[in-house]
C-alpha cells in the first residue's frame, strides 16, 4: 500500500473557510472531506438538533468541537457556572459522536501562575466523568506564548506535566503544529505523548507574517510539518488530521478553490511517508 492510499482521514475546520456551519458541513461534505472540526458556539447558536438533522442529510464526521474552557474564574460562583457549561458542550459534543472536545484555558485572568494551574488541573478533573458518561475524549491545547489573551499554557511540556499527572484514559493533548513547532526540545516532549494525542490542527508560518491572520497551508511555510507528522505517528496518531487556518489571504479565496488546494497540500505530505 502506498503512503498515500495509507493517509489518515482528513478534516477541514470550519474556521479555516468562514463559512457559517450549514453551509459548512454541506459544503465540506459535497468537496469529498472525511470529517469537520466544530466550534460550539455556532454549533449553539444553530441547534444541535438541526445539526444533527443536517448531519443526517450530509453525513460528514464531526471530528472535534472547539472548545471546554476558559479555567481562569477568580471566585467559586464563577467557577461552578463555567464548569457547568463545560459539560454542556461535552455533551452536545457527544450527541455529535465527535471524538474530542478541545479544551483552551484562557487567560490568568489576575490568578498567579500557580493559582492558574491548580485550577486547571481542578477543572479537567471535574469534567472526566462528564467526558466519560459521553464518549469524548478532552484534549488540553498548549498555545503560543503570543496569545497570552487566550492561554496560560504555553509549551508542549506544560501541558503533558498536567496531563501526566491526572493520568485518564479521557484526558490527553491536542496538537496544533502552528503553536509547538518552535518549543524547545518539542521532539524529546513529543516522546511523552504516546497514545495521549486526542488530535491534531495542522497549518504552516510564514517566515514573517504580515498580518496576525497569516498562517498558510502545509508545505508553504517554515514549519517541519512531514518531521512533526513522522513524530505523531510515531507516538501513535494514526487518525484525523485537521487542518486549520487563519487566513485573510485564504479566507478571500472561493471555497472551492480552497479545498482543492488543500487537498494537494495534504496528499503532498503523505509522499514517502511510511
């Protein structure tokens, strides 16, 4: 079997189109992809009952949904209603046989680093069960050290340190090439992943961005994507790869357009990868 015919299954993210989720998941379905990853509040905002109904009509797999989080409240009230729409996304999650839910935490929000961290490993305990009950996997997202608006975990290390120390079997890592590829010593990281990769957001970087919504397609950029992949599949991924893009250039662009080529870029990392 060629590399190629041997290519894990492939999925769009709705973000890296634009386009609102209806016309997402009949568009993504009607272009060939395997699989669709799902940010909840448009999957909220629409219904998950008429997704469900379009997922019936254009049955595409909803690999992921983005995202459980942020874990940064600063006082219990705060604490218990964000915990609590946390499990409702797990289970509008699972009610879409999607296999993870991404989890992101935010912010510090004023808490100090420590403060932060036992919050957050305090939150991704509490939601086990929740993920259980409902056949999601969660998957704890590290993200540049940039986007400090939207994280305090911001290295690979990090989050396999809270990862290892909760030790589930629902718990584990969701991959972004964009935010690991420069972390220090990220391949010796990489080797604690083994079978705790929930997923993975494939993209590329410029050598400089021009804009903060800059990224570009696999292939195109300055990030050792085939190396990174080589190294999932070593650890064990041998499942969705889903591609995400930040893009005003790409987003310009007509979807059709788009999907062709992403698919060329896709089936080129695959060439010679065993």
């Amino acid at each position: 079997m060629s590399a190629l015919e041997n290519k894990p299954l492939l999925s769009l993210n709705s973000i890296s189109t634009k386009l609102n989720v209806e016309d997402a998941i009949k568009q993504y379905y009607e272009a060939g992809f395997d699989g669709i990853g799902l940010w909840n509040d448009e999957v909220f905002d629409y219904g998950v009952d008429r997704i469900l109904d379009l997922l019936n009509q254009y049955p595409i797999k909803v690999t992921h949904v983005i995202y459980v989080g942020p874990f940064n409240q600063t006082n219990e009230i705060d604490f218990m209603k964000a915990r609590a729409k946390d499990r409702e996304t797990i289970k509008m999650a699972g009610k879409l046989h999607a296999d993870s839910v991404l989890a992101m935490t935010g912010g510090l929000n004023g808490l100090s680093k420590s403060e932060a961290f036992r919050q957050l490993n305090r939150s991704l305990r509490e939601l086990l069960d929740c993920a259980k009950e409902n056949g999601v996997k969660i998957g704890l997202e590290p993200l540049h050290y940039n986007l400090q608006n939207d994280s305090f975990i911001f290295t690979l290390k990090d989050a396999m340190d809270i990862i290892e120390e909760i030790d589930d079997e629902s718990l584990g890592v969701f991959l972004d090439v964009f935010h690991i590829w420069q972390e220090p010593g990220v391949l010796e990281t990489l080797a604690r992943t083994k079978n705790k990769i929930v997923g993975v957001h494939l993209c590329d970087q410029r050598q400089i961005n021009r804009t903060e919504y800059d990224r570009v397609l696999m292939g195109d950029g300055v990030i050792p994507v085939r190396l990174l992949i080589e190294e999932f599949r070593k650890q064990g991924w041998n499942s969705w790869y889903d591609i995400e893009i930040f893009s005003d250039e790409l987003w310009a662009k007509s979807p059709q357009e788009f999907f062709q080529l992403v698919k060329e870029k896709y089936d080129k990392l695959w060439v010679n990868i065993e």
